[in-house]
C-alpha cells in the first residue's frame, strides 16, 4: 500500500474530509470517497497489513449491516467464530471449521 499512496491520494479520491468527534482525546476519523472502485478494493482488501498499528480502515455500512457486524464480532470474541469482516457491504464470517458464511440477518447467526 505504501508504494501506492501518492498515486491513489491524487488520482483515486474524489473527496476527502474530517468527520466530526465527541472526544476531545481521539484523533478525527477521516472520510474517503473513491473514484475509482479498484483503487477502494485495494485499499480495504490490504486494510489486514495494519493491524496492529494505531490506524484502522472500515468500510461505511448501513445502520442494519453494522449492527449484524457488532454482533458477529461479539460472537468472534466469545470463540464461537475464528474472524468477522465487511466486504462491498456485505458482512463475511469465517467459522471455526473454516467455512466462510454471508450473515444476511440475524437468523443466519442462529446455531453458531
């Protein structure tokens, strides 16, 4: 991603800008809207390179598909799922036998 970052800053970005923050102690989210649809698949499929680091990249979803993130993540930290991730919108589980699912609802988390 390094190697990409001028160019995807000057010609991948339609607009950029701070949204705002209730805590004066945490840095401003920055917002991003791509261009370019490659470009924003780049960046958020190597998003996983950060971890770690002191910055995170997520993907806007809706108020419902966040929800279903939350609770999918809640279940990945209780062990009952090995990994959670959003992906063009749609949220992505891995399984702890390895299988990855689409969680469209709340019933596709019934039984994990």
């Amino acid at each position: 991603m390094r190697n990409e970052g001028y160019r995807m800053r000057n010609a991948a970005t339609s607009s950029t800008g701070a949204t705002s923050s209730t805590a004066a102690s945490r840095s401003l989210p920055i917002l991003i809207r791509f261009s370019s649809r490659s470009v924003r698949n780049f960046v958020l499929h190597n998003r996983k390179q950060l971890k770690g680091k002191f910055i995170t990249i997520t993907e806007q979803l809706t108020v419902f598909k966040d929800g279903l993130l939350r609770k999918c993540n809640e279940l990945v930290k209780n062990k009952h799922a090995s990994q959670t991730w959003s992906l063009d919108g749609k949220v992505k589980m891995k399984l702890l036998d390895g299988t990855v699912k689409d969680i469209n609802s709340l019933d596709d988390l019934n039984g994990i």
